[in-house]
DNA sequence: TTGTTCTTGACAAGAATTGTCAACATAATC
DNA sequence: GATTATGTTGACAATTCTTGTCAAGAACAA
C-alpha cells in the first residue's frame, strides 16, 4: 500500500500514451481514459515532463505524447520519480540510508535490502512497451469505460 | 520507505528476545537493547501479545518472552500484523482489492502483484531463528550500544 | 501494604496525501 | 488583434497517517 494515487495515476497516463501511438493527446482525454480526476492530472503531467518523459504542445491541437520509445521507459524510472527510494525503510536505501544505531550485523536489514532489490528488479525490468503490448480492455477499447461522471439516470 | 517505525520496532523487539532464549526481558531492557523509545514498545508489544507471539507477565521478575518458537515466527506474520496488506497498491491486494475501473486487462496491476508476491516469498520465507542465528553487532553484544540518552559529559 | 511491572486509552504535534481551484502563459485561428 | 483552446503553476483545505508521550489502572510478588 505504498504506491501513491499520483504513481498510480502517472502510470496510468503513461501507459495509454505507450498505447496511442501516435497524435497528442488532451489532458482531458487522458483523465477520461484512465478513469484519473483531471485536476490531479494537472500536477502530475508537468511532473513526467521535466522529468523528460513526455512532451507537451499547447494551444488547440495540443496535448501530451511520449518524448522518447515506450521501450525505453521503465516502470522503474516512474515510480521512482513519485516515490523515491524504493527501499521498504529508511536504514536499507542504496544512498545515504539513514543511520541507525543498531545497524552492525543487523539480519534484518538484510531482508529489508533483498525486498528492495526484487522491487527495483521487477520495476526496472518492465518497461512501457512491454506493458502496452499486452494491454486490453478499457486500455485498448477506451468505450469499455462506464465514465459515470455526476449524476446517473436516478430520478 | 513503508515499512512504519512500529513495524520497525516490533521487529527489533522480537529478534532480541530470539536472542535471549530464557528469561523474560522488562520493558524497560527490551527499549534499551533496541534503541527504541520505551513508550512506543508500551504500545507495541501488547499488540504482539494479543497476536499471540510474545507472552508476558506482570510484577518483578516479570517481563516478555516469545510464546512459541523463534522457528515458527515469520518476518511475514509480524510485518502484516502491524502493516495490514503487503500489495503495493490498493488494487493488488489477494483479499477484497479495491475496485477499479481500469483493472481489466491492466498490465500494471500484474506487475503490482509481482511485486507482492515478491515480498510475501521474501517475508515468508525468514523466521526469527534465522534472523538471530546470524545476527551480531550490539545485537548479541549489548555493550556496543551507545546508549546515549540526555546528557553525555559536556560541560 | 508496598513496590514493580505490564495495560490501556487518550492525546498532541507533525507530516504526508489527496484533490481542487484560480490565475497565468502559450499557441492557433478567425 | 481578438478569441479560444490548451498546458503551467502555485496555493490551498481537508483528510488521514504517523509518531511519540503520558497518566491512570490492573496484576503480581514480597
């Protein structure tokens, strides 16, 4: 459970990205194809752009479309740039873990350790080409989608 | 970085107390060998109690001991105890996941539940008795704690 | 009765998360 | 140039989680 709303949302939007191939697409759309509150949307899309993972366009005919191969963003890449260490704690990060006194021949940091390393493993062994490839149901037919916004016919 | 301090310190009490097979250890050493603030173990270690693992005992002479042996007590059962669901994400969880409106044929998902698995096979598959058979440091040897609490002689 | 120890519940301070909004900047089109 | 469509930015409130602390109470032994 410590894979935040914004992660979850950035991968979300980064893989129907991977997804449509080719034209830009408006931050609206990209809420309503992956089901994210647009307002939020708002935060995080600046966020992969610095970051150089998209591109953005303004005006009409503007939006959003990847800045390089979706081969060639990992999972990993993402997650970190929301999440930061991907350690489980704060004594077993790669760099500058913080320091603590029972860290000397310490058998749980070990295992701390070895669940960060499987993550990063798996998170940086993943990337969104391979996510897009297999892909389906509202992710590939977007009219899957219930898109209930406000009020259904109750009444 | 979601592995909670509490988690943190249950963990320190019981590879302690694995370490120290016989007598009941007080509150009070049990904060002092694992350099955790006495009242937050108040809170935690009942919580190990009513879950089974440690037993405890009231008036002098009383203190925790483990309740079964440190071979039977995963990493797993104390880190859900305190953790709740080891998914990453709220959709990944094995029991009652959170809806979502794009989890058909979400690739993503897949992935969250590699990562899960991962960390369930790792939390699993340690017990206590392996985490003490190898321990060292101010774990075995308390006299290396620093153990410096207010004051240390300056002045 | 006294002293020691665990037990419980309430709590405050702080931090993180989540979602929202308004004002602004840029680009195309008329 | 005016207008419209779009991304950009920063501030913000509400909520929830985390962390540590404390005081009063219950059990046990001497």
């Amino acid at each position: 459970m410590w894979v935040s709303r914004r992660t979850d949302y950035a991968t979300r939007a980064l893989l129907v990205l991977s997804l449509e191939g080719g034209g830009p697409l408006k931050l609206e759309e990209l809420a309503g194809r992956t089901a994210v509150p647009q307002s939020v949307l708002e935060q995080v899309m600046p966020t992969l752009r610095t970051a150089g993972i998209v591109r953005s366009e303004r005006g009409p005919a503007g939006g959003y479309r990847l800045n390089k191969a979706a081969a060639e963003i990992t999972l990993e890449r993402v997650v970190r740039l929301f999440q930061g260490p991907l350690a489980p704690i704060g004594c077993a990060t790669r760099h500058n873990p913080e320091p603590c006194p029972m860290s000397l021949g310490c058998t749980l940091r070990d295992v701390w350790e070895e669940i960060r390393d499987a993550t990063i493993s798996l998170l940086g062994g993943v990337t969104f080409a391979d996510l897009a490839a297999r892909a389906g149901g509202p992710w590939t037919n977007p009219s899957l989608l219930a898109t209930a916004p406000a009020e259904p016919a109750a009444g």
